[in-house]
C-alpha cells in the first residue's frame, strides 16, 4: 500500500486553483457545482454496477 504524506496532500488541495474545476470563485455556485458533479459520479457508478 502506497502511504501518503497527508500534510502535502493537504498543502496541494488548498493551493489548488479550484475555480477552475469548479468553473466559479463564488463558493454557493462552486459548492452546488461540486455537488452535482459528485451525484454524476454516484448515478454512473450505481448503472456501472448494476
């Protein structure tokens, strides 16, 4: 199992530009996007695994 220095990976989540992924610097709309990205990724894995 590969460990990981979770004070980097902590380092690296917050440095991260997320208005790029999130598509907004509003963090309501960045907040709901997310959101419905992750039911996305929930809805396909459920029909994957069926």
């Amino acid at each position: 199992m590969t460990r990981v220095n979770t004070d980097t990976l902590d380092t690296l989540i917050r440095e991260h530009d997320w208005s790029l992924v999130l598509g907004t610097e509003d963090p309501n709309t960045a907040a709901e996007n997310l959101v419905g990205a992750l039911k996305s990724l929930i809805d396909e894995a459920t029909t994957r695994i069926r």
